[in-house]
C-alpha cells in the first residue's frame, strides 16, 4: 500500500538529526524531496536508503519489492513500471535500488542519486556474510521470497558470484550512465569509504 508523507519542515530539532546525512542536501543544507539510492548487492544502499528515510520521515521504495512476486517470479515489465508509476507519484520518498529497463521513468522523478560506489574488498566480504547468515536463517526477503543457502552460494542466480563476475562491468556503466546527457538535471552524490566520512558531489570531466 502506497502511504503518503508530507514534506518534513526543517525545524532546528530535525536539521541535528540531519546532520548525519547533510553531505546528500541541496547547496542551502536543505534535503532533497526524492531521493535514489544506486549501487550493487553489498554496497550499503538499503541500509543507507532506510535510515534516510526513517531520518526525513519519507516513503522508502524497495524496487526489489515490487520487481519480485512470491516464489523468486519476476513482475512483467509492463506491471513493474504501473508499479513503480504509482508508488513515485508521492511527493517524497528514498528509492532503493536502481533497474536500467525503467531507467527513464526513475530519472523523470528523481531529484538526487547517491552512488555507493565502494570498494570490492569492502562489499564482497559485507555481500558473502549477509548471505550466509539470511541463507541459514532462511529470511523471507519480500513476501514469498526467501533466502537460501543453494540459491546464494550454489545456483546460477547466486548473487554473489553476479556481483563478483559483474563487477568491473556494473562500474562502467553507472560512470557512463552518470555522465551521459541524460543525467545532466541530477545532483549525483558518490559514496566510496566504508562509511559516509567520503562523499563526493558526482561531477562529468570537463570536455
């Protein structure tokens, strides 16, 4: 169900309670109305997605949410965007996760992405404990969906082995993607540190 939120004003109270967070704001420390979170499996987007939303008091999208129905079966392409149409006419929310085939309908609403951008040797050890632990717990990821120790280590939809063949691959193309025409009306914010003690504001190299 699709729940709406009004814009949280800035009070003093709540821009302390921002301050975390205040590197992905507007150049006056105001934040943004509609955030997207981008980035591979282990990076930290849903954690950080989650906790700037929680923190603005904002919708949080989960388009994995509404990419997967029960039984791991993907939504058709036409009901995904209806789906993430509808959930993106709110006027904010943070949406975590990034799919190139609704690309154009993400960048319509979008006002500033977040690239978590860090380092292999950071996420792929983050990436195979997760796993490990919601493979032995067997955690229902989304409703139907449930995590498997043969379905992350073992399968050809491991995600982890996804992300270490892709690797070089999905990094390319968020660079691309981030300097492309296409991505010109965007504030691009990049995460490369293990926190957030390193945040960039995503700029094109000069032609």
């Amino acid at each position: 169900m699709v729940r709406w939120h009004p814009y949280r004003k800035p009070t003093t109270s709540f821009m302390n309670e921002f301050m975390d967070y205040a590197n992905f704001s507007r150049d006056d420390g105001i934040p943004y109305e509609r955030y997207l979170i981008a980035g591979g499996p282990g990076t930290g987007k849903s954690t950080l997605a989650r906790n700037l939303a929680d923190t603005l008091d904002y919708p949080l999208l989960d388009l994995d949410g509404y990419h997967w129905n029960p039984g791991w079966e993907m939504t058709p392409l036409e009901e995904f965007r209806r789906r993430i149409d509808q959930a993106m006419a709110q006027p904010t929310w943070v949406a975590d996760g990034f799919y190139s085939k609704i690309q154009e309908l993400l960048w319509r609403r979008t006002e500033a992405v977040i690239w978590m951008d860090r380092s292999f040797s950071v996420v792929i050890p983050r990436l195979v404990w997760r796993s490990l632990i919601q493979g032995i717990t067997r955690r229902e990821l989304w409703p139907g969906c449930r995590a498997s120790l043969r379905q992350s280590f073992f399968s050809r939809r491991s995600v982890i082995w996804w992300a270490i063949r892709s690797w070089e691959e999905r990094k390319k193309g968020y660079r691309e993607l981030f300097e492309s025409e296409e991505s010109q009306h965007l504030d691009i914010f990049r995460v490369t540190s293990p926190d957030l003690s390193e945040v960039t504001r995503f700029s094109p190299p000069a032609s």
